[in-house]
C-alpha cells in the first residue's frame, strides 16, 4: 500500500469517526448518563488525534489534543454534561472537518489566520464551560508520575532514571506499508521532551546492496513526560504490526531491563555500548540486568508486551481498570474489523460492468444453444446461466448498503434547525436496516435533506402554535423505509400543519400552471409544488422560500427511475412517499414482443398474464380499454398503439397485469418471450424525455430492448381511465 493510500483510508476513517461522534453527542443531548456515548466520543477524538500525528497534520493534532483533555475530564465525570457543551463539541466535529478538508487537498497545508482564529475560539468556548479542565489535566499527569515512582522505587530494585524508555526495531517493509518511523518521533515530542535518541544503523547494508524502499534501522529513545502510559501507547498503536515495541515507564524495575536486553537483536557487548553511552543504564545497573540469578520481588514483573500493569495503589485502580477495559475494547475492534475489508467504490463499479458483460454473452450462448438444437450444449448454458445469475447476486449484494447511515444523518439537521427557529422536533427513525443500492443512496441523500428541511420550516409550528391546535408542544418527523414490488418505500410524515390547498391552488392560477373553473384532484393540485420557481411561502428565509428545491428534488428521484407523491392533510400533516428502483445495474426482467420490437417490463412488478380471446373462456373479459379480472375493473393499454408500432402480423392478445405501490394496470403486447436477466443500460441525454421508457439493454442476439417505465405507464392507463369515467 503507497502512503496515498494510506492518507486515503486516514481521511475515509476520519469522517467515519466523526460521523460517528456526531451521532454520540447527539445521543449524550438526550441521555446525559450515557457513560459508553462518552467513551465514543473520547475515543473518535483520541484516535484522530493520533492518526493525525502520524503525517504531521499539526493543525489538527494540536486543535483536538484540548478537546481530548476535556473528553477525558467528561467521561472521569469532573463535571456533567450539558446543551452548551454538547453545542461546543458539535461545533469543534465540524471544524475538523474543515481541518481534515484541507489536509486532504495539500499535505503542507498552512492554515489560513481565520482558520486558527475559528479554531481558537472554539476551544475558548469549550475551556469556558470547565474551568478547571487544564489545571486538572495537569494535576491528574503529575500525579500519575508521581504514583508510579513511589510504586517503582517499593523493591529498592529499579532503574534509577525519570524518563520513559522506548525501543523501537522496524521491520524492514514499514515503508512499503506507508508509514513513516520519524512521524511517530515527531509525535512523541507532543508528549514530552526527548532527552536522548539514539539511531541503530547496524543493520544497513552496502550502498550497492541496498533497497531504498526498505527500513534498516532500529531507536533508542528516553522521553521526559507526565503522560500516562496508556498515552505513550497510542502514538504507536499502528505501528504494532510493523515494529517489535517495547515502553518501559520511569523507574522500571531491573527485570524488565534484563528482558528487553534478551529481546534485542544486537549483540550483548554491542548493546551495553548502546545503553551506557546513552546514559539509558549505568555501569552498575547494566550489571545488575545481566546477571544469571535474578533478584528476588515481592510479585512477579512480566514483560511489556504482555502485561502492562503494575503494582498501582488503590486510589489509581480506576485508571488501571480503563486502560485494560480499553485494550479488550480494542482487541473486540480489531477482530471485528478484520471481518471487513474496504473496497474502492470505482473497483466495485467496474465488477458489476463485467458481470453486466458476463450477462449478456451467457444469453448469446444460450440462445445459439438453443438454436443449435445441442442438447449437452444447452444444458451446459443453462447451468453456466444460473451460476452466473449466483454471481451477479453476490455482485449486487456487495454493493447493498443499509440506508439507515443514510437517515441518522438527517438528526443533526433536525436539531440544528430546530434550535434556530424556536421550534421542538423529534425525529423518529425506522426501517433502517433496508438495504439500498450504493449509488442509488449517494443520489438521494440531497432530495431528503430538502424534504426534511421544508418540514421543519413550513410543516411544524412552534411550540405555542401547536398549543392552539391542541397538539403537543414537540413536533414530529419520521423518516421510513421499507420495500415494495421491488422498489424501495421511502416515506417522510411529519404532524405539522399539512399543505394549504387553496393557497397552492390560488399561487398555480397566478402563474399560468392551473385554470379557473377546472377542479382538481387533491393529488393533482399538490404536484404544482414540484413546478420549477413555485412556492407559497410569505417570506424567505434562509431556509427555504424562494422556490427553488422541489423541482429539484422531483427531477433527482426521477433521473432515478423513481417517482414522489404527496399526501397531506390541513391540520393533521404531511407525508411524501418516494418510490425507488432496489438497484440500477442489473434486474430480473420479462421479455415480451410489441409489434416487431423487443421490450423488457420489471419482473418485480409483473403480477400475472393473462389472454385475450373470443370465446369467453379467458381469467379477463375485454371491455373496451379495461378488462374484468375476477370483478375488478383493470385498466390496460394498448402497446403497439402507445408507442406506434407496425400493426402487422398477429396479435395474441396478451395482458400483462403490473403492479407498483398501491396501483395496477395492464399491458396489452403481442407475445410473451419469457424471463430474462436485464442489464440496465442509460439512454443518455438525448432520451430523457421519452415517454413509457426508463433505460435500455443487449439481448443475447446482439440486439437492443427498450426497458418499460412501468410508474409511468400505470399513472398514464389510470389517468385515461379517470378521463373515460
């Protein structure tokens, strides 16, 4: 892996972490107690922090490392939290967004006077609301120290020296991984002051022998810092797989010198050249470290790596408990990271092209099976068929993802709003374990955003307004999700004041959209609102008003192959229903032939077929343009008239009853060619406007079938129906 690579996954785990932090603080602004939503937050921050250090990201490094000391005062429980504080953090994620925005797009960023200005301020905000956040730090660093010598200098057997003593052995492909050994020394000196490094150089080969791309070098470190062991770690908590690390604290008892010299690659005289020209032991203890017997302690002291705990006194039993807590919690991570692996999304856009591809040819060698009358030969497709129709399954689930992450987005907005316009809003979450293709989600993150907006500003009321109504003083939105025929249900309700038909249908008069004396259908007289330019609102804001948004939001969900409804009603409330496609690379669809053309219909949404006849004895009685389907009146239409085909040749008579939402129609074609795997092709800008059409696809001869737009079709069949009646 490059260090872009590397630089990469620290920025999408960056904004993971802060997205998650968002959701914390929003969680802790309900339920202050939350001691875990605290420890969430502490550890986003804690963790950025580090990463940031390690590419000397020093803007970010030195704005989170006071919020970290306050997180940690936070969750010590030094003082509870509240709406200011959780107002403040929220402010300080935003900003290092902005940190990480910058970084992102220039590694010697240099950060602008109003950046450090915005920065400074919030971190004044934030010190305001503790006081005694930095002078606690401090105490709680010194006391630290403080302990661990007087439990280090119990035996009478300890290295005389205050400094911590790092060392360090770098595996040789640490480059190749991305990580460079001088950022972690940099980052150390944010720690403390590093009194001695000494550069083992040993290993190094031969000018002409050596790889530039290799590490050959091995430190010897003594830090002089009030940080916690457990802070050290962290510095190097991604290097563990790239270096053997051992930390010993100050003061650290013979043995463990006697173990890390055992540990050590270099010779022993080589070693003692190193530890007493750098004044990490003395003569005497040095040794004291390497003699056979070793002296006798009142408990046991293992080695670093696996046992960082020492003999603590009570008072300090709090802090030994959370460092273990935290590594179990880290290990419990790790593993369930290691059950992941982060893809590129154009790496997986370009295996669902191939298996599109690999669709296609499958059906050209099953129909030239077919043809070939071969029956080994066919059989043989046809088993080649299902397995890729396996493939192609695995291949779409992958790029499945929960639309859930996708909503909890919308619960900052909702607050911040809120508090803006004086209003109280709970916004209440379900189906967020609907899974949603990638790409479908990142398109409709927008539209939602500006439904979710309009609802705060024009739906609900302030608390005294909902009063007069007799409602509770908190307004609600929900946001819902769940699957249909196929498709995707997305539904925003909110009980608010509902939509003012009359003002609407006055503001469609006034601009030439809708004509005195004509009565509309409520469904009809709500549509005006997705009209470019329209808008009913009394003043702008800086929310909404100016109508601009809804058209906006009609034309993303339909680029999507997808339509929006709204039903409302005065007083009560608001719901707009958003219907989606599940994917938009490769379905399951039936072939039929309309005329001399080939056409696909979704088979998600086929229902039934029935036929056509003369005689009576058919599921369906042909009436005109409807058709009796065991007592209901199903309207259908005629195909080869719809898109003007050749009336030559026969016609069977088929209906194809399709379903989408709550609505059916009928298809009437020509012939039924049965199933087929459909991979989506665009039409390009040139066809956006074509009617009855949502996209395109090879067949396995080579030639091309139109792909029906069945929410289109079914809203034009009912629409003549409602002009027939």
């Amino acid at each position: 892996m490059n260090l872009d690579a590397v630089k990469q996954t620290f920025i999408v785990e960056s904004n993971e972490l802060l997205d998650d932090m968002e959701s914390s603080l929003l969680l802790l602004e309900k339920k202050p107690d939350n001691h875990e939503a605290i420890h969430a937050v502490f550890r986003a921050a804690h963790t950025i922090k580090g990463s940031s250090g390690m590419f000397g990201y020093n803007g970010i490094v030195d704005f989170t490392h006071y919020i970290e000391s306050f997180l940690d005062d936070l969750r010590q429980l030094k003082f509870q939290v509240n709406s200011d504080i959780i107002a403040s953090l929220l402010e300080c994620r935003d900003h290092i967004i902005t940190l990480i925005d910058i970084y992102s797009k220039n590694d010697k960023a240099v950060l602008s006077p109003a950046i450090i200005e915005k920065g400074d301020n919030l971190l004044r905000v934030l010190k305001s609301l503790s006081p005694e956040s930095g002078a606690a730090t401090t105490m709680k660093n010194e006391s630290s120290v403080s302990s661990t010598e007087k439990v280090q200098q119990k035996s009478g057997l300890n290295i005389n020296r205050k400094e911590w003593h790092i060392s360090l052995r770098f595996y040789s492909d640490i480059l190749q991984h991305g990580l460079d050994p001088i950022s972690f020394v940099n980052y150390l000196t944010k720690l403390g002051e590093i009194t001695n490094l000494y550069t083992i150089t040993d290993n190094i080969p031969p000018l002409h022998q050596m790889d530039p791309e290799k590490c050959f070098m091995g430190m010897e470190i003594l830090l002089l810092s009030g940080s916690q062991e457990a802070e050290i770690k962290s510095v190097f908590e991604f290097l563990y797989d790239d270096a053997e690390i051992v930390i010993l604290p100050p003061h650290s008892d013979i043995n463990r010198y006697r173990e890390l010299i055992t540990q050590l690659p270099e010779e022993r005289n080589r070693l003692k050249e190193i530890f007493l020209e750098n004044g990490i032991l003395s003569e005497k203890e040095w040794s004291m470290a390497t003699t056979a017997e070793a002296p006798v302690m009142e408990k046991p002291v293992v080695s670093e790596e696996k046992n960082p705990s020492q003999e603590i006194p009570e008072q300090n039993s709090n802090i030994v408990n959370e460092t273990f807590q935290s590594e179990d919690n880290s290990k419990s991570v790790a593993e369930t990271a290691a059950k992941f692996i982060r893809i590129e999304a154009q790496k997986l856009d370009s295996l669902i092209n191939l298996v599109g591809e690999l669709v296609i040819n499958v059906a050209n060698i099953r129909q030239i099976s077919e043809k070939a009358g071969e029956k080994e030969m066919l059989e043989s497709a046809v088993t080649m068929s299902r397995l890729v129709e396996e493939v192609r399954d695995s291949a779409m689930n992958i790029r499945m993802v929960l639309i859930g992450d996708t909503f909890k987005r919308f619960e900052r907005v909702v607050r911040d709003l809120g508090r803006k316009m004086n209003k109280e809003i709970i916004l209440k979450i379900s189906g967020g374990e609907t899974e949603l293709d990638k790409t479908v989600v990142e398109k409709i993150n927008d539209p939602l955003m500006h439904i979710i907006r309009n609802s705060i500003d024009h739906g609900i009321g302030t608390p005294e307004e909902r009063k007069k109504m007799g409602k509770a003083p908190a307004g609600t939105i929900h946001v819902n999700a769940f699957h249909d025929t196929g498709n995707i249900v997305i539904e925003i309700s909110d009980d608010g004041n509902g939509l003012n038909k009359d003002r609407i249908l006055k503001k469609a008069i006034e601009k030439g959209l809708a004509s005195h004396g004509i009565e509309y259908s409520d469904s009809e007289i709500y549509k005006f609102i997705f009209e470019p330019g329209f808008s009913t609102a009394e003043k702008v804001t800086d929310v909404s008003g100016r109508g601009v948004g809804m058209d906006v939001v009609k034309r993303n969900i339909e680029s999507l192959r997808g339509t929006v409804d709204i039903d409302s009603q005065t007083g009560v409330g608001t719901t707009i229903r958003i219907s989606l496609p599940l994917t938009l690379a490769i379905i399951d669809g039936f072939l039929v032939e309309i005329g001399k053309s080939s056409y696909v219909i979704p088979l998600d949404m086929v229902l039934e077929c029935i036929n056509i006849n003369t005689e009576g004895d058919t599921v369906g009685q042909e009436t005109g343009d409807f058709v009796n389907l065991r007592g209901e009146v199903l309207p259908y239409l005629r195909m080869r008239d719809f898109f003007d085909e050749d009336q030559g040749g026969n016609v069977e008579g088929n209906i194809i009853v399709v379903k989408y939402g709550q609505q059916k129609a009928g298809l009437l074609v020509d012939k039924l060619l049965g199933e087929f795997q459909t991979v989506i092709k665009p039409l390009g800008k040139l066809f956006t406007n074509l009617q009855g059409i949502s996209g395109a696809t090879i067949l396995g001869s080579g030639s091309v079938a139109l792909i029906l737009d069945i929410p289109r079709l079914i809203r034009y069949a009912q629409s003549l129906e409602n002009m027939k009646i």
